[in-house]
C-alpha cells in the first residue's frame, strides 16, 4: 500500500491539447492531401495512414493504453490482427477464386466427381 | 484497508486496484467485440470498393465532405472534452467534470443533428440503398475500360447507410451513458478514489471516435 499515490497515474492537462492539436493537424492534413490525385492506390493508402497514426494518438494517450497495464494493449491488438486477417482473407478469395476456376484447378463445371457430387446423392464410400 | 472506509470495493477483488482493473480490462474486451463488429462492415466495404471501384469514387464525390469535416472536428473535440472529464474528477473537480461531460453530450448531439441533415438530404434526393435508389443525376463512368463503369451505385449507399447508421447507434448509446455519468456525479456518486463507470465510458465514447477517425475519409475523402 505504499505506491497508493501512484496508482492511477493523472496525465497532465497539457498532454491532452497536444494531442488534440496533433488530432486536428493530421485531420486538416487528410483533407488537403484528398484533394490532390496522387494516382493508383496512393491516395488510399496514404489516407489510411494518416487515420492509423490519428487513431494510435487517441488509442495511446485519450484511452490510456501508453501509460496503463499491457494486457489491455494486447486485447485491443487481438482485435486487429483478426480485423487484418478477416478482411485479407476474404478479398483474397473474392479476388482469385476466378483465376482458379479459369486454370481449371478446381473448376466446378470441369471437374467431374463435383458433378457427380451435386447431381446424384453421393455413397458413403465415393470418394469426392 | 477494511471494507468498511471503501464502501464500492466490492468483496471478491483484492483491493480497489485490482477491482479498477478487472473493470477496464472487462471494458476493453467489449470494445475488442465492438472492433470485430465493425470490421464486418468494414469487409463490406473492401471487397465491394475493390469490385467497383468507379461506383465508390462518383458515389463518395457526392457526399457533402465539408458536413463530413465539421462532424470529424466535432467528435474529436468531444473526445478531448470526455478526457478532460476523467482528469477532473481525478483531480476532485466535479463541477468540471459535470461541464465537461455536458459539453461532451453537446457535441455529441451536434454530430447527430448534422448526420440527421445528411441523412433526410439523401433520402430526399434519392441516394438510398440497392433497390430504393432513384437519384438521377449520375455520370456513367470516370474513363474508358469497364472497370472504370457506374455500376449499381445503391451498393455505396447501403454500405454508406450501413457504416454510418451503426456508427450513430453507438453514438446515441454513448450519449445515454454519458447522461447517466452526469447524473451520477452530480449525486456525487465519483470522486478520485472511485471513478471507474466514468473511465469506462470514457473508452466506448472514444471507440466510437475512432470509428468515424476511419470512415471519415473512406466515405467522405477517398473519391
């Protein structure tokens, strides 16, 4: 019971308009940078970018995560890395599955047991 | 450190630390739920941008980005108004905390009174979901080549209605919650050694600030 005083570290009021100012800087930046046509994907990526550093401000010094206990970190990247994986995953089966069916790796319309497979009920035994 | 002189520590938690803890710890694996809620609109968003590309950009361009702006500003000031909140009653000042959760419930109703414009904007001209779209005045395509074709502009703005619409649901829980915080320290229910509900509520108010931290420019920028 020593460290009472320490135990709910009270981040200064000046960390807070810092932050907000940075918060206000990167949105005005986000903004500007849209207007101009970077090309391709370079205005996405560049945007995403901006809002990733806008949300690690607020996640780090409006929720705390800098100064608290890291097993909330950890939590919150969890959520991340499933957001990362769900949505990686997901276009990588919207954006190739077509180029697989053309090679005729795994075309349904080619492959023959498929065929079977969906036209008569299959026996315990075949093999499909 | 007998029960008695802590009369919110409840009785299965060690100490009023590790009840403060077990408590934020239980709020950020609901957010992690929040997050992952979220993400499948976010999905949505991806794999339909990525399949018409042309659509988002003339669709995106139709949206009102300065209305988009003031609402980004909006939301972020509240987020620092709802920090400046805790640090007050951290500090014992309830009377600040109380205005800086007034002006937090403010800004917050400010937010959805310029989303309501938007919205009966839209629904007036006729930028609504697959199906009910009827809005007339939309280029064909943004250049030569078929990917650069308009095609099923309603599936922007179910996404658009979807991402938004969900958003401001969490809006308008987190107003509730923020009203009961008012109320609650107005009954001086918090002070600096129990402030936890305000902490916690504090963490949803500033999940739903990063949400809109991300839609702002992949609905209202990214044209």
């Amino acid at each position: 019971m020593s460290n009472q005083k320490h135990e709910h570290h009270i981040i200064p009021l000046s960390t807070y308009f810092k932050v907000f100012g940075a918060l206000m800087v990167l949105t005005a930046l986000t903004v500007i940078t849209a207007q101009v046509d970077l090309g391709g994907w370079a205005n996405i990526v560049l945007a995403m970018f901006i809002a990733t550093i806008k949300a690690s401000l607020v996640l780090m010094f409006f929720m705390h995560l800098y100064y608290d206990n890291k097993t909330n970190l950890i939590f919150f990247l969890g959520s991340v890395l499933f957001l990362i994986i769900f949505i990686t995953f997901t276009l990588i089966d919207v954006d190739y599955r077509d180029k697989i069916y053309k090679e005729g790796a795994m075309s349904p319309q080619d492959d023959k047991s498929y065929k079977e497979y969906i036209t008569k009920q299959p026996s315990p035994s075949s093999d499909h | 450190m007998s029960n008695n002189t802590q009369p919110y520590l409840q009785h299965h938690f060690a100490n009023k630390e590790q009840q403060h803890e077990a408590s934020k710890l239980g709020m950020w694996a609901f957010l992690v739920t929040e997050v992952l809620t979220f993400s499948g609109l976010f999905c949505a968003y991806v794999i339909f941008r990525n399949i018409y590309p042309a659509t988002f950009q003339l669709c995106g361009d139709l949206l009102n980005t300065q209305l988009g702006l003031i609402n980004t500003i909006v939301l972020i000031t509240s987020s620092l108004t709802m920090a400046l909140a805790i640090y007050y009653i951290q500090n014992d000042d309830r009377k600040k905390t109380i205005q800086c959760l007034a002006v937090t419930l403010l800004l917050a109703a400010v937010f959805m009174v310029i989303k309501y414009f938007e919205y009966t904007h839209k629904i007036h001209v006729g930028q609504l979901p697959t199906g009910e779209f009827f809005y007339p005045n939309l280029p064909e395509s943004v250049g030569e080549g078929a990917s650069k074709e308009m095609i099923r502009p309603g599936f922007y703005f179910s996404i658009y209605f979807m991402m938004t619409g969900l958003h401001g649901i969490h809006v308008l829980g987190g107003m509730a919650v923020i009203g009961a915080m008012m109320y609650n320290t107005h009954k001086g229910r918090y002070s600096s050694e129990y402030y936890t509900p305000i902490e916690v509520t504090g963490l949803f108010w500033h999940l739903v600030d990063l949400v809109w931290i991300f839609l702002f420019p992949l609905l209202y920028l990214i044209g």
